[in-house]
C-alpha cells in the first residue's frame, strides 16, 4: 500500500504510468448466438470500489464471473496483477467472491464457513482461529460463530459472507448484487458500512448491481453497461453530471431530452437550437457545427417560478403545469411545453404546500431556466 | 371465524348447509389429521394386531389354523390363551437366526450397492441438460410400466445356463462351459439391485436438485479442488436423499421374497421365503406370524430410534 500511495491514492484518475492490478483486454464471451460480452477493455487499479452498472441481461454478471473463473471467454485476456489469467482454474485465482444468494455452506457454523478457504489453503489451526476471529471483529459478528446460517437474519448472512470472502485477504474482492436481498433501510445502511469496511482492509473491489443509487454510493468509478459493452466509465460524479450519451443520461437519474443542431461553437461556449428553445453552453466542451445533437437537462438543475411572461433569450422555456406530483422532500412538476413536449422539474419543498400560498400548482404558467453549465451534450 | 359465523345467523333458509360448511372449515385441522390417521389405522395398525395375535396362538386343525386367543365358557368366565411357543421356536432353531442375518447382510450389501451405482446416476441427471433431464427421469421410472414379475423373469431368461448372456458368450467364443448365474447368491444380488435401484435415485435426484449450485462455485471459489468439494459440501448436504433412499431400498430389500425364490432357487435362504413357506406349505400360520413380527423388530425398532435420533439433530439445525 504504502508504495502505491507515494504516487496517488486514486490511481484511477490519473492513470498514466500506473500499474493496473487488474486489465481486460478485447474480452468477449458468448453463449450461443447471444453475445454476453462483446469485445471489452477496462483496467482497475488498486483500492478501487468499482461498479459495474446495468439492466439484467448486460452482461456485468457474466463479466465478474469471468474473473472468478467460473466462464472462459471466447477471446481476449484477463490479468490480475499482471499474469494471465486464462490456464488458472477458479480455485487458484487470487479472488474471492460474494454470491448474491451468499451461497453459505448451511450444514456448517459461522466459524466454519468462515475458515473453510483458509483450510483449503493449508493454514495452521491456530493462525486459522486468529484470522475467522479478526474478521468476524471486523463484521461485528463475534457472538454468532456458533450459529448455522438458517439461525441468522438477512443482514448477518450477508455479513458472513463478506467475512468468509475478505478472510483469506484476495487481491480482489468480487461482489455479486451483495445488497440485492436486503430491505430498503437495511440497504442503506449496509451501504456505507460496505464503503468502510472496503476502505479499513484496502482491498480492491468489483461489485455488480443494478440499483444506481448502490452504485453512486459505493464507487470510486463506476462502468454502465448495456447489451454487452461499457456505455461510459467515471467517477459516480462525471456520470451524473456529464452523460455522454442517450442511455446513459436516461439510465442514471431522469433527464429532459431535447433534439437539436449545433449553431455556434466557439472557445467558450456552443449555441444549440432546439424546437423548444436555444441552449447556451459553457463548459467547454466542442462539437462541430450544423451537427444534430441531444441536449440533456435534470430535472433538478432547472429553476421554475410562476410567471406571465414569454421566455425571452436562450435557457428559458415557458409552459403550463400538467401535473404536479409531492413526494415530501421535493415535488415533480410536468410542465408541457408549446410543442406539446412534457418536462420534469424536480424543486425542493422549503415551505409546507399548505402554508406556501405563493405555490406552484395545476394550469400555472410557469418559465424554466437553467445555468449555462447545467445543460448536457449527448450523442444518441 | 366469527364473521363466518354471521351470515348464517341471518339467513335461517339453508341454515343446514351453512352450518355444516362452516363446522368443516372450524374442524378443517382434525378432519386433514384424521384421514391419514383412519388411514394407518385400518391398513397398518389393524393388521398388525391381528398377525401378533396370531403369532401367540397354536397351530390347530381348524379354519383360520391355529388357536382363539378368547374364549367364552358356558358358565360365562373368558379364558385368555397366549402362547410364547412359536418365539421360542423360532430363537431356539438356528435356521431362522441364521436367516434372518442373510437376509439382512444380502439387503444391506445390496442397498450399498444401489447407492454406489445410483448416487453417480442421480448426480448426471440432476448435471444434465433441460432436454435429457425429464428423458432420464422417464427412463428411470419406465421399468414400473411392467409387471414387476415379468422382469424378474425376463431375468430368469438373461441369466440362465442356456440364457441370453451365456449363449452370447459361448457364441463370441469368450467360454467354452455356461458360467453359472441363475439360482447363485450373484443372481439375487442382480435382481435386488436392479429392481430397487429407483427407489434409491429418485430420493437422490429430489434432494440434490435442491442444492443451490452456487454452493460448488462457492466452495471452488473459495479454494476447493472438486474432490475436496465433493466430500466436505455436496456429500453431508446429500446425507437425508442418502438416508431416505437407503431406506427406501433396504427395508423391503429384507423381506423380499420373489427375487431370493426366482433368482435365488433354494441356494439363498432370506427371510421372506421362509416366511412364505411356513404360512402356504407348512400352513403354520402362528410360527410365520412369529416370523414376522421378529422381523418387525429387527428393522422397524432399530429405524425409528434412528429415526427419532435424526429429527431431533435436524431440529437444533
């Protein structure tokens, strides 16, 4: 560790002259006429909390059971810390997964199930009796190593699973949708609790999900997938804010979408038009002109007020309150524009709607505004 | 229960009905309890009594042939005849000691032999594809299509002296003289196993079909070779298909009686030809029925404090 953190501790935002500790190369996997895997690269670094984001069916399952060696790949290469690993059978990898459904061995104990990989390892009795005892500290499940995993609840099970997995200390850990069985709360808890955990033994991790907020709140970067292939990897943040395309903006969060053409692009800012309105933008980013493109706006990066009057000038849109939905914290308001287009406007609730006799309600005209920096550049 | 109970209040017309519906719904328990109860108690319990009965009275010339436990004197005393002779008979005469232990040492090798042959079938069932799975299945359950006499003869034929096998051999030029199959201890054990050999993979299948595939790819995961797989997870986790189905086969293995008499001939002394002898040949109805008892508590005694045992390890799980 202490020799990687001379150079960085996030390796993966600056990733020129660092070692990956694991590279996929033109990876691709099929069963089949379906393509699982389609011809992918990515390299991970150590320390990261990776997520692999996507619908069922994407691929990001078959992806981390490539690297437990439970699939063989149709083409490219798998490295873990540099040595191939094509020829190495599941039970010699430098791996240790977390199954979705924990897969706990249900005729043996806590302990048991916890020390099972470090028997197969050929570690002393002892040392054995040392390390399940450490992990399950780390867990907070000291006074269930007796237990059978049916005498547990949902949240233990979980917990001995990540025990037994992070126990014999793998170069990476693989984790399988680990929060998927659990109950809302728990989940949110348990998610932060994961984040801890991966930060205090400093192991790297690839977790699959599909839920984004897990996956926001986990990663340190994150890859969303779709029908085989990466359609962006980032920081949980660059995702967010800066989609590149389509998909991904639609697939993270909610967007407003608008078609349009490049009219403008200089240093500072590019000039869109669109049927609803002109979008001004200046972050900085380039596209050549007269080419069509998708403007992308969340919903709450858009200021709404109650107003009579037409948008004039660029960022400003005007329309009448289709619907308004209260979901406590913040309201949706579906805003319908002139061309009949519907648009989200996510606004929070600072004042209570009964009290708040200024509030924004069914057949109000409204304007929406926006930053200059707010607006999204999409490619479909 | 109680809203149930209303509308009838309410409408007095069909009131009977109502009122049977709902006490059948308010003793619904008792009547699901009672059926296999009434069950059991006609088919299992009922006859038990009576063979037991039989197995304390004498052999008489009479029709049933042996002795009335009851009897009721003219001046109306009851006089209770039991007789110990037959057990006695029985212990004292090595014949059926000695039988008894074939019987159960043929049944017991036999029910080794049906899970060392059946837990591997089992197993490539269970591994097998969405389309060879049910053909497999169906294949191990079509010998039941058949009269279970027909294939022991069908058996008969394959095994015996001019029989399919050994003309088959002779023809190949493998043997010059027939190998000696049919009425040998071999020919036994073959019928035994092939006939029972379901009642031990079906039991499997179920039970290993349970298992959660991802315990393997866990244990492999973890850094398990498949032999160490094998043995520390899928064999302990297979243990009740294992008990259910050695069961299943051992206990009416013992007292089979068609395959020792068929197969067998007189070579091979099991239980339940004597059985048989004593209550058609000998018309000894008592010692049979003393027989029979005996081989109750030889098998059903020694299973249910097994039994008793295993359920309550299974309750602590």
């Amino acid at each position: 560790m202490a020799a990687i953190d001379a150079f960085s501790d996030t390796p993966w935002l600056d990733p020129a002259g660092q070692k990956p500790l694991v590279q996929i190369k033109g990876l691709t996997k099929s069963f089949g006429a379906f393509t699982a895997i389609d011809n992918i690269d990515l390299d991970i670094y150590q320390g990261e909390l990776f997520c692999l984001l996507g619908g069922s069916g994407c691929g990001k399952s078959t992806l981390l059971r490539m690297l437990a060696g439970f699939e063989t790949p149709n083409g490219g290469e798998i490295l873990i810390d540099g040595v191939d690993m094509a020829h190495v059978p599941a039970y010699e990898r430098p791996t240790n997964m977390m199954f979705q459904s924990y897969a706990l061995f249900p005729h043996m104990t806590v302990e048991k199930n916890i020390a099972f990989g470090l028997q197969q390892d050929g570690v002393g009795k002892s040392e054995i009796k040392d390390r399940v005892h450490d992990i399950l500290t780390l867990v907070e499940l000291q006074d269930y190593k007796k237990r059978k995993p049916q005498q547990l609840s949902g949240g233990q099970r979980q917990r001995v699973a990540l025990a037994r997995a992070l126990v014999k200390q793998p170069k990476l850990l693989l984790l399988d949708e680990p929060l998927a069985a659990l109950d809302k709360k728990l989940r949110k808890q348990t998610q932060f609790e994961l984040a801890n955990i991966q930060e205090q033994v400093g192991v790297t991790f690839i977790v699959v999900t599909h839920d984004q907020e897990e996956a926001m709140t986990l990663s340190t970067r994150m890859a969303v997938m779709d029908a085989g292939r990466f359609k962006q990897i980032g920081t949980p943040t660059e995702i967010y804010e800066f989609p590149d395309s389509r998909f991904v903006a639609d697939f993270i969060g909610s967007a407003n979408i608008f078609e349009g053409r490049v009219v403008e692009d200089s240093a500072d800012h590019i000039l869109v038009t669109t049927e609803a309105c002109d979008v001004f933008i200046d972050h900085g980013q380039s596209v050549k002109i007269d080419s069509r493109i998708w403007v992308g706006l969340r919903p709450e990066k858009i200021r709404i007020e109650k107003s009579e009057a037409a948008a004039s000038g660029p960022n400003q849109i005007s329309g009448i309150v289709d619907d308004v939905g209260y979901l406590g914290e913040t309201s949706i308001y579906k805003v319908k524009l002139e061309s009949g287009q519907i648009v989200d406007v996510a606004a929070p609730n600072q004042m209570r709607p009964s009290s708040n006799s200024d509030r924004i309600t069914w057949d109000d005209k409204v304007l929406l505004s926006w930053e200059p920096s707010n607006a999204m550049l999409l490619s479909s | 229960m109680t809203d149930a109970t209303q509308p009838s209040e309410k409408l007095p017309a069909s009131s009977w009905m109502r009122d049977l519906a709902r006490r059948a719904q308010e003793n619904w328990r008792l009547i699901v309890i009672a059926i296999p109860f009434v069950w059991l108690l006609f088919f299992f319990l009922a006859p038990f009594f009576i063979v037991a009965k039989i197995s304390l009275a004498e052999l008489a010339i009479a029709s049933p042939p042996f002795t009335r436990m009851m009897e009721w004197s003219n001046n109306g005393i009851v006089t209770i005849r039991i007789v110990f002779d037959n057990f006695a008979y029985i212990i004292d005469d090595p014949l059926y000691f000695d039988t008894y232990l074939n019987s159960i040492k043929i049944s017991a090798s036999a029910t080794l032999l049906c899970l060392l042959l059946g837990y591997p079938i089992a197993y490539a069932i269970v591994r097998s594809g969405p389309v060879a799975k049910p053909i497999f299945l169906f294949l191990i359950i079509l010998p039941f299509w058949t009269s279970f006499l027909l294939r022991v003869y069908a058996w008969m034929g394959l095994l015996a002296d001019q029989g399919t096998i050994n003309n088959l051999l002779i023809g190949l030029g493998l043997i010059d003289e027939p190998i000696r199959m049919l009425y040998t201890e071999f020919a036994v054990y073959v019928g035994i196993v092939y006939t029972y050999m379901p009642f031990m993979i079906l039991p499997l299948y179920a039970n290993m079909e349970r298992l959660d595939g991802s315990l393997n790819e866990a244990a492999a995961d973890l850094g398990a070779r498949q032999t160490t797989t094998f043995f520390r997870i899928t064999l302990p986790l297979t243990k009740p298909g294992i008990i259910a189905g050695s069961l299943l086969v051992f206990i009416p293995a013992t007292g089979e009686y068609v395959v020792p008499d068929l197969l067998g001939g007189g070579n091979v002394q099991m239980i339940g030809r004597v059985l048989f002898n004593e209550f058609s040949r000998n018309s000894d109805w008592p010692v049979a029925s003393a027989v029979a008892i005996m081989l109750l508590f030889f098998l059903v005694v020694p299973m249910m404090i097994f039994q008793y045992f295993q359920g309550k390890s299974s309750e602590v799980r």
